[in-house]
C-alpha cells in the first residue's frame, strides 16, 4: 500500500501532534490497530518516526492525547462548583463544563471509540485511564471537603452515569451531551430512590 506523504513540516509541536494523531486515526480505521505501525503514521503525517516518539511514547497514546486536558477541567470545574451542591450535583455540574469540548470533537472521538471496541490491549490500556481519571475526580473531591471514600465512591459513581449519558449521545445525537447527562444522572436518581 502507498502512503500519501505530506511534505509540511509542522513549526508549532501541538501542529505535528495533531498531524500524528489523524494520521493514526486513519491508518487504524483502514488497517487495523495491530497492521499499522509507528513509521507509517510518521510517513502519512509528513515528519520522521523519531518525531512520532517526542509526541507519544508508543502508538497506543496517540488514542488517549487529550484525556489529561480533560481530567484538569473536570477538575477545576469541581473545584470551583458552588459550594452548597451536593457531591453527585458537582460531579454533574464539572461533566456539564466539559460536553462543548467533547461534543466538538465528536469527528475524533467517535472512530477513536470503534478502534478501541475491536482491540482488546487498547480496552485494557482505556480502563487504566479511566482508573486514572477516577482517581484524579476523587481527590479534587476531596479537596472540597468530601470525605476520602466518599469522594472515591462519588468519583466511581459519577464517572459510570456519565459513561451511560457518554453511549447514549453516541448512539443518537438527536439531543445535546449536556441532555444525555441530565437524563443520566436524572435516571439514577430516581432508580436509587426507589423502594
């Protein structure tokens, strides 16, 4: 198979980042995870494969660049949340503050999540970083004040309902990711209130 090599030369490292992740992206979508290789995705994007290695450490984080912004904003959103909120109202409140930032990379995101569903290491490789993630919600849990295992158990929580709202809005974009979380966190309520 020939590879269309671009003979652009990025100057800004984030552009040679995203010129390898899309490279990546379409590589995997056509070759499978597996079939593909980290001189490949180097040559499509246009920069040597010692390039591809100051970006990502193996062809495996080209699929996760991203998850840190988006755990730091989480984060702060958590943070800041207004203080007469509720542990899960904050954890809906921060997933609310996110769903312009993901819905916008919809176009990414979405192929991103087939890759994944046929590849059992990248499975293994997304329940590390959601661990992670997890993780990283409860502490700035705790830095509101909520207890340590009631900040895990709210991370865990909070994570899974945004998880369910996450499949939804991929299912159907008919309503809005903000919609899909309401409704989420809504059903939960309701399912945990019943006797």
């Amino acid at each position: 198979m020939t590879y269309r090599v671009l003979f652009y030369m990025p100057k800004n490292p984030e552009d040679a980042r995203k010129k390898l992740q899309y490279a990546a992206m379409k590589l995997f979508a056509e070759n499978g995870y597996d079939a593909t290789t980290t001189a490949q995705i180097a040559a499509l994007a246009g920069v040597t494969e010692r390039t591809f290695f100051r970006h990502f450490p193996d062809k495996r984080e080209v699929l996760f660049l991203g998850q840190e912004v988006l755990t730091a904003a989480l984060g702060k959103a958590i943070v800041a949340a207004s203080p007469e909120l509720s542990p899960l109202e904050v954890m809906q409140q921060a997933f609310f503050s996110v769903a312009g930032l993901i819905e916008s990379n919809r176009p990414y995101s979405e192929p991103r999540r087939k890759i994944i569903a046929q590849t059992p290491a990248l499975q293994e490789r997304e329940m590390t970083k959601h661990l992670v993630m997890i993780k990283q919600l409860s502490v700035a849990l705790n830095q509101r004040g909520v207890s340590t295992s009631d900040a895990d158990f709210v991370a865990q929580i909070g994570f899974v309902i945004f998880g369910h709202a996450l499949a939804g809005w991929f299912a159907d974009v008919s309503l809005s990711l903000k919609d899909y979380i309401s409704q989420a966190f809504d059903e939960f309520r309701f399912l945990s209130e019943r006797r």
